[in-house]
C-alpha cells in the first residue's frame, strides 16, 4: 500500500518509511505527488493540526494520508514552542534562529526539562482516520552538539544514551524518539486494519 505523506521533509519521511517500511507501506512526499499546496496550520494542538493537514491533503490526493504535527514543550517556558516550534523565531521558519531564541529564553533558567511530542493523523476516508501520539523527555543542554537531525535536535539531550538527537544514529533515534514512537504506535494498529 502507498500512503501519502504530508511532508516535504526528508528527514521525516525517511523515519515514516524506515517503520512503516517493515508492513511493506510506501510512504510517499507531497513533492513525489506533484502536490505543492502549504496547509495553515491555525489548530492550537498538535491533533487539530495534524488533522487540519491531513484530511486537507486527503481531499486532494485522494489517497490515504498520514500528517503528523509535533514540536519541542519546554516545562521553565509554560509549554512553549509548542505548536509554534517550526516558526518559533518567526517567519521564514529557520532551525537555527528557533534554537537561538530557545536558548536565548532559557539564559537564566535552571529547569531546563523538555519533551517533544508527535501527534500522527492518517486518513484513509472522511469516517476512517486512525491517531497515533509518542513522546520522549530530554533536557534541554546549552550549546548545539552534533550533526545528524533537523529542528532542535542539537539541543534536545537524552540522558538514557548519553547524546543529543543531533548525535545519535537514525536506528537510535527512531527507537526513542516523539515520531518514532508515533509511528510505531501507528504501525500497531495499521497491523490490525483491513486495508
């Protein structure tokens, strides 16, 4: 089965194929789709919206969805960036900016605790849609280290392996991680789905 993915991420994608890969789904990009339409996000949860883009995106390609909507929650910040993650410092959304302002709030801080969270929305028709949450708690360190990730991975340190997602591989990242954990409960139920 192909399933569409409401991304032009890579990174992403590749972690969607890696797990999803093992059912013997393809997930494909809007880029692979020709479809270049930028959904506003105007929830103000992860699950609306991830809803928002997939059941949008559903009715364009009219093929099965999956849209995932996550981002860093910072508990010395009251939860934010929150949904606001990729465009935390502003329009054009920028990896490096949101880090710097991320740190920048966080000067004087000394409760650095954070999680990310992965909210999954996959629509297979208006009445069948299936959703799938994953989380990972971390610590937020106070300069970026390592060069493997996209987002806040350089900052996000995971006290279990010693690393930040920024260092670690993508086998140890995807056994860990907010998506790799949706995507795996995800994979859970689609293991029960007729399809």
């Amino acid at each position: 089965m192909k399933l569409l993915v409401a991304t032009n991420n890579q990174g992403k994608l590749k972690e969607f194929n890696e797990i999803l890969g093992e059912l013997g789904i393809e997930c494909v990009s809007l880029r692979d789709m020709g479809i270049s339409v930028d959904v506003e996000e105007t929830g103000t949860t992860f699950l609306e919206n991830a809803l928002l883009k997939a059941k949008e995106i559903y009715n364009i390609a009219k093929i099965p969805t999956i849209s995932d909507d996550s981002g860093l929650l910072v508990d010395a910040l009251n939860g934010e960036p929150g949904v606001y993650s990729a465009r935390y410092a502003g329009e054009p959304s920028d990896d490096n900016r949101n880090m710097d302002k991320l740190l920048a709030n966080l000067k004087d801080k000394k409760k650095r605790t954070a999680r990310f969270k992965s909210v999954i929305a996959a629509v297979f028709s208006e009445e069948d849609i299936l959703v799938s949450e994953g989380e990972c708690e971390g610590v937020i360190i106070e300069e970026k280290r390592g060069e493997n990730g996209f987002g806040y991975d350089p900052i996000f340190y995971v006290e279990a392996l010693g690393k930040t997602f920024a260092e670690m591989t993508d086998a140890e990242k995807n056994s860990l991680s907010h998506r790799g954990r949706a995507i795996r409960n995800l994979k859970d139920q689609l293991e029960t789905k007729e399809y």
